[in-house]
C-alpha cells in the first residue's frame, strides 16, 4: 500500500551521486549504518529543468553543507524485491537557508590513561584480597582458599 507525506527537513550533505537523470544526496547521520538518500531528477518530463535541479545548480551544492529543503516522502512496494521502501523526493530547496554543520563538541571529561586505570584496578583489587583475608581469619579461622 503506498504512502505519501511532505515535511521540510535538514540534509547534510555527505556524499553526491548521479545516474540516470537523477541526482541523489547522502545524509550519513552518526551512528547509522546506511546514508539516507534524498533524490530529485534533473529534469521534468516535458525536458525543462526540475525546480530542485535549478535551486541545486544556483546553491551550488557542496558536501559538508546542510541544506533545507521540502522532501515529499513515498512508502510503497520495491518493484526489485517487492518489500516495501521508502523514496524521500526533494521537491525544492529552502534558498538561503544553507548551513555547515557544528563539529562534535569536545568531552569535558579528562580520561586516564590505560596504565593508570589498570594500576588504580590492581591496588584495588589487593585491598579487597587483604581486607577478605583479615575477615576470613577472624570469622573462621581458616584461610580463605582461592
């Protein structure tokens, strides 16, 4: 069953692919295993250009910009696997509305290093073992065997 619904939305621009009349932008989020693509043809079936492509050419289009713009998006049957999938169709950009992302902010927190974490573990680890071994030997009298 197909769906449809048109919602603005923010594409940072990750990659640009071309082929056969149509141009498709990556949006490779952090922590997704697979880019989102929003495609548009370049031109409309009448041979003119599409309204995205114009606005694409005129915004000069880069990679590691974030773009706003109108993405009409369709849920229905892959023709290939007859599974359902979802086209996201970018119907027209936002001009001016052009963006670089802000880079992941620095962690406040000071890491230790791997020697100091595994040095602070040890002495930990032989207070424990004292502290074990004295209870051992006033509750049972019989040294705790490991």
């Amino acid at each position: 069953m197909e769906q449809e619904k048109q919602y603005p939305v923010a594409i940072n621009v990750t990659g640009i692919e071309s082929k056969d009349g149509k141009i498709t932008l990556l949006d490779h989020r952090s922590g997704d295993k697979y880019p989102t693509k929003y495609t548009f043809w370049m031109n409309k079936q009448d041979g003119t250009p599409s309204k995205a492509f114009t606005q694409f050419s005129e915004l000069g289009v880069q990679i590691g910009k974030v773009y706003q713009a109108e993405v009409k998006e369709v849920t229905k049957p892959n023709p290939k696997s007859g599974k359902d999938a979802t086209y996201r169709n970018v119907m027209f950009f936002h001009t001016g509305k052009v963006t670089t992302p802000t880079p992941n902010p620095k962690p406040t927190q000071d890491y230790v290093s791997r020697t100091e974490f595994e040095n602070t573990t040890q002495a930990i680890r032989m207070a424990f073992k004292e502290l074990r071994d004295k209870l051992d030997k006033h509750i049972t009298n019989y040294p705790f065997i490991d």
